[in-house]
C-alpha cells in the first residue's frame, strides 16, 4: 500500500480523509491483527454494511416509486450482498491496496470476494465517519448508482437456485452441514458442506451460517457449469 496509491483512492471517490488513520483501517485485514495490535476493519466494515443498506435503500425508493416492499427488498438484497461489494472493492481499486499478512496474499486473498466485500464495506464506513454520508454517497454514486438496474435484477440467490436444480433432477433438497466454526465472538466464522445426491459436495465459508450457505451453493453451482465465475 503506497502513499501514490492512497491519493489515488482519495482522489477517485473525491473524499480526502481528515484521519489518515481510518482509511488505514478500512485496508488492514484481520491477518495482521494478532493479539489486537494492529487495529482492523472490522469495526468499521459492520457500520459500513448499515451505511451501504441506507443507501441503497434509498436509491430503489427512489428509482422504483411503482415497486411494492418485497420487489423492493430482493433488488436490495443484490445490491448490498456480498458479492455486489466484492466487484465494487475491484472497481474501486481497492484490491491492490489492502494490507494483510503475506499468508493470506499468498493464498489469493486478495481475490477473495469475503475479504473484497468486507473491505468495501469497511470504507464505506470509514467515509462515513470522515466526511458524513455524502462522503459515502460519492463512493457508491461511482458503482452502484450507474449499475443500479443491472446490479439489483441479475443476481440469483445460490441456496435457491440450487434447491430448484437439484429438485428438478429428482435428487431431493441440497443439505448443509457445518464442517467448522471458529473465529471471536464479535467475528465468527464458518465452513459450511452442501450435499447433493449423487453429486461431490462443494464447500463456502461466511461470517454467518447463512453466508457461508449460499457460499457452498455459488460453490457447487460454478463447478457443475450451471453458473459462471462472475454471477
């Protein structure tokens, strides 16, 4: 992470920060974070998913008046998955900008779509407290807004969407089972199995069960080809 780098970053969302420090949070991942000595996104990356959801809340209020709440809410739901925040870290440039430990590089981290989106996340958060909401704003007018109708209409849920395959191949509903959990109370993580009849089981990690659900879903929707790389 260079200085030329981060002036960049200020200068494509038009935000330069007050406190430097905030910024260097949202980048840090929580592979350098060992004993609490380096303080990491985390904190930031949970008020940053509150700000991401008022905002695109508000652009579907606004862009759609005709949509009843359940429209409404599946669109939002693509809007602010973590997916959606993992291509927006890529369009941003914040990939090449994330601090973390040379393992986690090494394993590919910084492609991952858990550590791009809550990356993503945390920045928002951190314009946030440094500039207020429209400091937010600008970052999500920069992505989200331009790709509003394509970003909230395309995206298909992977726990449905496998239930749906599997059933119509007369192999029953998908089952999930927890093959590991660990992580601190206040950022739990789990590893998640989904089995299809007939089928070699595919694996997701997440914050949450559900998360880590729809990862093993995506997971085995990719490797079967009924899925490409980037839904």
């Amino acid at each position: 992470m260079t200085d030329a780098g981060l002036d960049a970053l200020e200068n494509r969302v038009g935000h330069h920060f007050a406190d430097a420090s905030l910024l260097e949070r949202a980048l840090t991942h929580s592979s350098l974070s060992a004993g609490g000595r380096v303080r990491d996104l985390e904190r930031l990356e949970f008020l940053g998913d509150r700000v991401l959801g008022l905002l695109a809340a508000e652009a579907l209020w606004r862009r759609y008046p005709h949509l009843e709440e359940g429209d409404l809410a599946t669109r939002f739901n693509a809007l602010v998955r973590k997916e959606t925040c993992a291509k927006a870290a890529l369009a941003l440039g914040l990939d090449a900008l994330i601090r973390m430990s040379p393992h986690e590089e090494s394993a590919g981290g910084r492609r991952k779509k858990a550590i791009l989106g809550d990356v993503c996340e945390a920045f928002l958060g951190a314009l946030y407290i440094d500039g207020g909401l429209e400091a937010a704003r600008r970052a999500f007018d920069l992505f989200w807004a331009p790709n509003l109708e394509a970003l909230s209409t395309a995206h298909r849920d992977p726990k449905t969407t496998l239930q749906e395959w599997s059933q119509e191949r007369k192999k029953g509903p998908p089952r999930y089972e927890v093959v590991a959990s660990g992580g601190p109370a206040h950022a739990p993580a789990f590893e998640i199995e989904v089995q299809v009849e007939g089928f070699a089981p595919a694996r997701g990690e997440g914050r949450s069960k559900r998360q880590a659900q729809m990862a093993a879903a995506e997971a085995f929707l990719i490797r079967e080809g009924v899925w490409k790389e980037d839904d």
